[in-house]
C-alpha cells in the first residue's frame, strides 16, 4: 500500500456535536410529549429533530466541521 489512507475523523467537530445535542433534545421532547399524550408537541419534537442537520451542515459550511479551518482538534 504505497498510499496511506489518512484518518478521516470520526465526527468530532463542534457542527456533529451541535446536530447531535438538538436531535436528541428534539427525541426527548417528542418523547415526553408522547406519554402526556401532547400530539402537537410530538410533531413540534419532530421539527426539531429535522432542524439538527440542517444546523450542522450550516455550522459544516462555517467551518466547524471536521476539516474546517475554524476546527481545532484536541489530543487524546
């Protein structure tokens, strides 16, 4: 193999954290309103969940995804 392939990330970038943290807010909040029985607020919920990769892929574009120039990776 004369051409290494690079590590590619595995998603750690602020944008991937954002989508991430809002989706699962948005699951929370459609679940809890799923067991009061708050139809409105589960589709509300499910707005949300759609909202977070749209965020992400924003945050992405800015920069601050895996090889933006706004992404500092941090040792481990």
């Amino acid at each position: 193999m004369s051409n290494p392939i690079g590590d590619p990330g595995h998603g750690h970038s602020p944008a991937a954290w954002t989508n991430v943290i809002i989706m699962l807010v948005g699951l929370a909040v459609a679940t809890v309103a799923l067991f009061l029985g708050q139809i409105w607020l589960v589709w509300a919920g499910a707005v949300i969940v759609v909202i977070g990769p749209i965020v992400g892929l924003i945050m992405s574009k800015a920069g601050f995804g895996v090889n933006g120039p706004k992404y500092q990776p941090k040792g481990h």
